[in-house]
C-alpha cells in the first residue's frame, strides 16, 4: 500500500494538469504519463479482445449501437483504477439512464498479463455496487493482447509507463465518452465525475436520441471545456433562454387573463339578462 501511494499520489494531484512531461521535476515513471484529447477521432472497433467470459469480441460487439463510456483501468490496480471506477459508478447512479438500456461501459485492461477471470472478479464487484437490473449485459470487462491494447490506448491518447521497480504502471485517471460509430466524443478527468457532466456527454455522444427535455435545455445553457473536461455554463445562451422564458411566461399570463376577462363578461351579461327577465 506504501508503494501504491508513493506512485499514485502525484497522479491524483495532478489529474487536470497539462500533459505530464511538459512538467518540470516530475519522477521519471511519469514523465511520459498523461491523457491527450482526441476528440472527434474515430476509435478502432475491429479491436479484438476477450470478454469476462472468456470470449472472443470485438469493440462494435461491445457498443450496441448506444453511446459508450470506455473505461481503461487495469484490475490489479492498488489504487487509481478502483478510484477511478468507483467514482463512475457514484455517478451513474445518480444519472436517469441505466447501463444497457441507454448506453453502454467498456472497461479495457492495458495490462496484458490480466486474465479473463480477474476481469470477471472487477465485473461482479462493481455490479453489485451499481445495482441496477439489466447491466451485467452492458457493462463489458476486456482484456487482450499488448498489440490491441496499444491501438486503442494511441487512439485515445492514453499515454502510460510501466514502473518494473515497483511492478505497477504508472498512468493517469479518466474516462472517454464514444459515440455509437466509436467516435471520441468527450473526455472526463479525475476519479470523481460530475453526474451532470455525464448526463450531458451521454446526450451529446448519443446524437440527442436519449434524453428528456430538461436535458435539451441544460446542454442548451451549458457547453463543453475540452480544457476543463467538463460543462460550463454559456452565460448568454442562459440569457437568451431566460428573455424566452420570460416572454413566454408573459404570453399565457395573457392568455389566462383574456380568458378571465372574457368569463367575467359573460357572467356579467348573465346576471343583467337574469335581471331583466325577473323584473
């Protein structure tokens, strides 16, 4: 455990920064460690790889036609990839979509030497921890072979060292949303994940076919910050969303008012004409 903190702790207090190497002073196992944005880029889906079963998939297998949130965390990890983890399924759970309803994970070791019983050990935790009916089939545990690791790590700029010193890798923390086709559409760094950020990268990668109308609206006000890795607030978009709002608001006040206006007039009418009729 010693280990794993003296190798972790600069990651964890380095999660946001600029890619590691540019950073004076840094221990060499982190020199060339970091997670570079590839947004866009297309992820290579013919990747073959095995399942927790054992199985051999592909990546498309793996996608469902739904948008992914791709996960690389090797299952040994003493430390940042259980934080890592951990943190998304906080955060799902606190999202209005289910895994293997909406969308999909795929969680891939970069560890070569890790086996499909250790990925199916990973699974059954955190799927107890998640909880939610229907997600051991969309919830996807990979390992593979160092060839199909390294494409899909390159694809996504997920740059990590191996430490032989202390038998561990060194690396840092986040996840890659994916859009059904496999393209990289949003990046979320930390090992805690705003389930707003989630909610609204999952929209987003989906091309809008999941999601209510509250969602619209909130990526209507809020805008992605590749450099943040996260949404922010569009202050004018948030302003012109109000004067909206408001003119709506104005407009059925209207309305209701005119129809108020018109029910006491009849009942006005009424009453003289029963008036009359009694006199």
């Amino acid at each position: 455990m010693v280990r794993a903190l003296t190798l972790s702790l600069p990651l964890l207090l380095m999660l946001t920064e600029a890619p590691l190497q540019a950073q004076p002073g840094l221990p060499s196992a982190l020199r060339n460690v970091g997670f570079d944005q590839k947004l866009n880029e297309q992820v290579p889906l013919d990747l073959a790889f095995k399942d927790e079963t054992g199985q051999a998939v592909r990546l498309v297998d793996c996608c469902g036609a739904k948008p992914v949130i791709l996960v690389l965390a090797y299952f040994r990890c003493p430390m940042l990839c259980d934080q890592v983890l951990n943190g998304l399924v906080r955060a799902m759970l606190d999202l209005p979509f289910d895994v293997g309803k909406e969308f999909n994970v795929i969680t891939v070791s970069f560890d070569p030497r890790e086996t499909p019983e250790m990925a199916a050990a990973k699974k059954q935790t955190l799927l107890e921890r998640y909880g939610r009916p229907g997600a051991a089939a969309g919830w996807h545990f990979l390992t593979g072979e160092e060839s199909a690791i390294q494409r899909l790590t390159d694809a996504v700029g997920f740059r990590y060292t191996y430490d032989a010193k202390n038998e561990q890798f060194a690396h840092a923390s986040g996840i890659v949303v994916l859009t059904p086709t496999g393209k990289i559409s949003r990046y979320f760094h930390d090992i805690r994940f705003e389930p707003r950020d989630v909610r609204l990268g999952l929209v987003e990668a989906s091309a809008n076919r999941i999601g209510s109308a509250s969602d619209q609206v909130l990526l209507y006000c809020f805008h992605y910050d590749p450099a943040e890795g996260k949404y922010g607030l569009v202050v004018m978009n948030l302003v012109r969303l109000g004067g909206v709002l408001t003119c709506l608001g104005l407009g059925i006040f209207g309305v209701v008012l005119w129809r108020w206006e018109r029910r006491l007039l009849k009942n006005h009418k009424t009453q003289v004409v029963i008036s009359r009729t009694a006199g």
